[in-house]
C-alpha cells in the first residue's frame, strides 16, 4: 500500500525506492490510516550531524559524499558554513491517496511529521522540490520558509530545486530567518540571468513570503 501510494503520488518513484523503504537505516515511515487502509505515507530522512572536518571539505568543495542533501547544499552551494553541525529530518515524500487529496491529509501528515522530529530533537526539518507557485504556496502556509533555489532547472522537472525548512529547535528560529534574508538578498543578483524564466508569482512568494498566500 506504501509503495502503491508513492508510485501514484511521483513519477519519478522506481523499484530502487522499495529497497531503498526497506533497507535504508536512516529512514523514517509515517502513515495515516483510515477504515485498516493507508491513505497517506510520508518519507523522512535523518541528516546532518557531520564531522567537522567533513563539513569543511563539504563547504571548501572537496568533497561531496552521498547523500546528506539538505547540509550538503547549505554548506556546498548556499555558504552556510555552521550548516553541517546542525541535525536535519528532511521530507523525501509526501503522497496522499487520490480520493483524500484536497482534504487537508497533506497538512495532518506534516504536523505528524513535525511531532515526529520534535520527539527526536532535530533542529530542523525540511524538504526540497521542483519550485512551483502551487507547491512553494502549501508549504509556505505551514511556515517553511525558502533557503536556497537551484541555479539550474531539473531536466526532469524543467524546475529550479529549492530547499525549504523549519526550525524545530527554537533557539534555532533566528538563525534561519538570518538564512532565509540572505537568501531573499541573493535574488536580484540572479533574476536577470540564472532565474530570468521563474514564474512572476513565484518571485513575488519568495520575495514576499506569506502564510495567507
């Protein structure tokens, strides 16, 4: 029922993600059951916590070892050189039954989730995905705020990558709204070139971040 969902839910799911469900020590499975069904799953991973040496080769770009996704683009691409010290739970997937979505299953998954890393002490949790304004919009509506967009769109997709989170810890909050105003000070830089053909309501979302949007 897990792997039926997921497979519904992104086209990108193949056979590697069944063995990945099954075998992959640092990963986390919540679901939602209703009527002894699975009508929602959600996927975490635990990141972070990296060597100190490790971070530094990350951040310098010498290194870039499997994995990690949320500290490694930090370190590596955003600049954020305390980023690997931090522990992260991020969001692989979310997939909500067809006949559920569009009912508020997507956010109870996410507060579940939430209540997941708090129990577990992370300092953060977050998810990366192909930026649309549909997409940006629900996750900014349960308070993740926008850290990095990928300069280059995803051949799949045919869209920038961003990274979004939410401080868990929260002597964690200023220094992500301290990464999030970075972040927001970088786009004028890259609007005219890297991210010229960004959707004009996707630049105004991440110009003007808002839970009423």
């Amino acid at each position: 029922q897990v792997f039926g969902l997921l497979l519904l839910a992104h086209y990108q799911t193949t056979p590697s993600d069944l063995r990945t469900l099954l075998d992959a020590p640092d990963l986390a499975l919540l679901t939602v059951w209703e009527n002894g069904a699975i009508s929602g799953v959600a996927l975490l991973v635990r990141e972070g916590e990296l060597a100190p040496d490790l971070a530094e080769q990350i951040w310098l770009g010498r290194r870039r070892p499997r994995g990690q996704l949320l500290p490694q683009t930090l370190l590596a691409h955003a600049g954020y050189r305390q980023a690997g010290h931090f522990r992260y739970a991020r969001i692989m997937r979310i997939a909500v039954h067809p006949s559920r979505q569009g009912q508020g299953l997507g956010q109870q998954l996410l507060q579940q989730a939430e209540r997941w890393a708090r129990e577990q002490q992370f300092d953060f949790i977050g998810a990366a995905f192909a930026a649309t304004p549909t997409l940006l919009k629900f996750w900014q509506r349960q308070a993740y705020r926008a850290v990095r967009l990928g300069l280059s769109r995803d051949a799949a997709s045919g869209c920038h990558s961003i990274i979004l989170l939410k401080a868990i810890a929260p002597e964690q909050v200023s220094l992500l709204v301290s990464w999030q105003q970075q972040f927001q000070a970088s786009l004028p830089c890259y609007l005219p070139r890297q991210w010229r053909q960004l959707p004009s309501e996707l630049v105004c979302q991440l110009i003007h971040p808002s839970q009423d949007n």
